[in-house]
C-alpha cells in the first residue's frame, strides 16, 4: 500500500466518524464545504486523499474540537497545527494573568478555571472556603470538580438541592462526551452515576430561570446562579479548553451572609 493510499484510508473513517457523530449526511457537510456530496464519499470511503486545507475545512464545520483536529491532520499525513502550551509558559503570560485578573475581581464570590477533565487549574479565596471540609483525599492534585462535588465525601452531603445539581452537571458532561468524544470524559460519567443520590430532572424547572446551586455552610444557606467563560478565538489547544466559572449569589440572603 502506498502513502497516499495508506492516509486515505486511515483519515476517511476519521471524517465519517466526526460526521456521523454531528448527525450530518454526506449532502449536507459537503454543501456547508462547499465541495461536491462525491468527492466527500470518496475521501471518507479512502478512494480519496484530502489537502490538508481540505481536512481542516471540514473540521471547522465538524465543530471538530482543536486536540481533535491536529489527530485528524496526523492520520492525513500532515504536521499538527495547534500547539499546546502550559499555562507556566512565557507566551501565556497574558492569558494567565486575564484569568487570574477574573477570578481575583470575582472575589468574595466563588470563581474557579477547569481544563478539559474538570480538573481544578486554579481558583479564588472563596472556593477554598467551601470545599475545605471535604475529605482531603479529593482535595490532592489533580482536583476533579465533578468529583468533589458529587462524591459523598465532598460536597454532596451540604448540597441542598443535590438531584436537582447532579442531573444539571451531568446534563453538561454529556454535552462535552458528545462533541468531544473524550473517552476520559465518559469514564468520568461513569464513575459519577455510581454515586449514592439519584439525578432530579424536574425539580422547580419550570419555575427557575437557571439551575441553583444551594450549599449548606456554616454561615448558613448559600444559593448562587452560576456562569461559564471561555477564551473567544483560542488558537492554542489549552486556552480552548480552559473555562472560568464565575458563581453569582442567587438571593439576598446570599449576599448578606458574604457581606458578614
């Protein structure tokens, strides 16, 4: 089998995957890449090698995460692209110092970066507050927020309206597993529906604007809505995985108890 070949076929099975997977047939991706429905049948069945502009056209419709892409590259016999770079590196000094910067102006209320695996990249004062009665060997590094929340020696027994946050915090790892196709990421799943508590769905749905999340503490009830940000335009692969989540207090008794 010659290279050209041998690329074609390991990169088409590839594509298809990332197709199916994003429910698009063969007419629809192609049309949005604007190449002919044959061509794109033709790369996926490896009758065809695409360009490596090709590969990334049809990532970028694929909604192909970046670590994602620089695979689909490989198997197409090309150099990877996007470059992953530690948040310690010189170049990211000023993508450290805006979350820092965020996190910091947050305080007194909780605000936390996560990488891809829900693994703690850094926090504020106030979530050091709340998660210091957890058992500590779910404080060692890495700490997994997932984890830490749900496991019943962490947060899970101050959790007010634990089936309500655990059908809401599964509901979003399942979205990650869908668009990533990260098997750590459905590992994860896995071991968090193991957990004592069963999931509520329903719970004040209708009447909330968004899924609280009420801790017990011991400065009494805490209630806060919760927001994500994300970096807009990464280039590099861990910026793109990287998000800051800021927690907002959700009533006024919230609020009182920070100011005290």
């Amino acid at each position: 089998m010659n290279t050209l070949t041998a690329t074609a076929v390991a990169i088409g099975p590839m594509i298809r995957h990332w197709r199916e997977r994003r429910r698009m047939s063969q007419l629809y991706l192609a049309s949005e890449a604007e190449i002919s429905s044959r061509h794109l049948s033709f790369i996926e069945t490896g009758r065809a090698a695409p360009s490596r502009a090709m590969v990334l056209r049809l990532a970028e419709y694929l909604e192909v995460p970046l670590r994602e892409r620089n695979e689909l590259l490989t198997a197409a016999g090309f150099a990877p692209v996007f470059q992953e770079r530690s948040l310690t590196d010189q170049s990211m000094q000023p993508a450290r110092t805006a979350v820092e910067q965020i996190l910091k102006g947050h305080e007194p209320y909780p605000a936390l970066a996560i990488d891809r695996h829900w693994n703690l990249v850094s926090a504020n004062g106030a979530v050091a507050a709340l998660i210091a009665e957890a058992d500590p060997s779910l404080l060692e590094a890495p700490v997994n927020v997932l984890r830490l929340s749900l496991h019943p020696q962490g947060l899970a027994s101050k959790i007010v309206n634990l089936g309500q946050w655990r059908a809401h915090l599964l509901e979003r790892l399942e979205r990650q597993i869908a668009l990533t196709a990260d098997p750590q990421l459905g590992a994860l799943r896995d071991e968090l529906k193991r957990y004592p508590g069963e999931s509520d769905h329903d719970d004040a749905r209708e009447s909330s604007i968004v899924i609280p999340f009420v801790l017990n503490t011991a400065a009494g009830k805490l209630s806060f809505i919760s927001t994500t940000m994300i970096f807009g335009t990464p280039v590099d692969i861990t910026l793109s995985e990287l998000a800051i989540e800021l927690f907002f207090p959700a009533d006024e008794a919230t609020v009182a108890a920070f100011r005290r």
